[in-house]
C-alpha cells in the first residue's frame, strides 16, 4: 500500500483570532514565529486538527498562506510539479497549475522538483521549481510571468534547486550562492 502525503493544518488555520497570512517559508519573519496571539491556547498548544487533505504526490515544500488561500507545491497523479491553491477554511482544491512535467529525486534521495516553497503576497504567488524556473502567478491562478535562473548564468549546484523564493516590495529574491563565481543573483 502506498501512502500519499497529506497536509494536516491545525485549527489555527481557521481559527477567528489568527488572520495572520504565513506568506514564505519559516512564516512572515523567516524565523518560523508569529507575533498574532490567536496562534497558539494559553498553555502554548496548537488545538486539534482542523482538516486534513491528501496531496496527490510528495514534495518537500511547506505550505503558504494568503489570506484565505494555501498554496503548496508537488507532483500530480501525471508526475507534473503543480501549484496546488487550496482554501484555507476547508482544504478543497480551488486550482491546480502545471509548473514542469516530470518529478525527478534528486541522487541523494533527499529532495525532489517540488523541494522549494512558494511564497506571494495578497496580489502575485510565486513557485521555483528544482531546475530553478521561477512561475509567478495571480491569486486566481492566472499565470503572469515565468522565468529561468538559469538566464543568469549556469548554476552549480549538485542535485535539485531547493531554496524558497521571497519578495522584497516588487522584487522576488531566489538565492544563487551556489554559482561557481560567487555572485548573486535577485
């Protein structure tokens, strides 16, 4: 029997106190933490699951929140790395976007195409996939723009590309450190 990934969010997620959007990897700070104290009880506890849904492969990105919408990246039934925009109060699917075809592993087994986590804003969501092509979406799902890091030059790293994206105003930063010259590239 094959186990599917699922995505358990607890009740914080819908939760009236906690409007707090959790827009990239590690939270809005990127340290993993909120300030918004509808987080968490008074004992420090998340409460008990507040719906769960069944990914239709495994990634290894964390999922993001904008206000009423999750997004996560993984590989569909098909093996296409896909966007899914989930609904945050219910966890049904409102849309899926293919961002590439095949999910490879890398040779160490430890990441895969959908290693990175999106990130976005209440205006434009923004997934990298491991060959590092850069998908910018609406929050409708509507495809704005897409983009190689590797038009910056050929990157050096040894498996998948696995660092998440985040925005800075109107610029989305994707770390490069692993280019053979040093530079960075945003």
């Amino acid at each position: 029997m094959r186990l599917l990934p699922k995505i358990g969010l607890l009740l914080l997620l819908s939760l009236p106190g906690w409007a707090a959007d959790w827009p990239m990897f590690r939270g809005p700070s990127g340290d993993g933490s909120t300030h918004d104290e509808g987080a968490v009880d008074g004992d420090g506890k998340l409460g008990p699951l507040a719906w769960q849904v069944e990914l239709p492969g495994v990634g290894h990105s964390a999922p993001i929140i904008i206000g009423d919408q999750i997004f996560v990246t993984c590989p569909n039934a098909e093996s296409e790395l896909v966007l899914l925009c989930l609904d945050r109060l219910t966890g049904v699917t409102r849309w899926e976007r293919r961002l590439e075809f095949g999910n490879r592993s890398a040779p160490n087994g430890l990441n895969n195409m959908g290693t990175p986590s999106p990130a976005g804003n209440r205006e434009i969501v923004v997934a990298v996939t491991g060959l590092g092509n850069v998908h910018a979406f609406k929050a409708d799902g509507k495809e704005l723009w897409r983009h190689s890091l590797r038009e910056a030059g050929t990157p050096a790293f040894r498996w998948f590309y696995s660092s998440s994206p985040f925005l800075a105003g109107d610029m989305v930063v994707c770390q490069m450190s692993q280019r053979p010259d040093g530079e960075a590239y945003a």
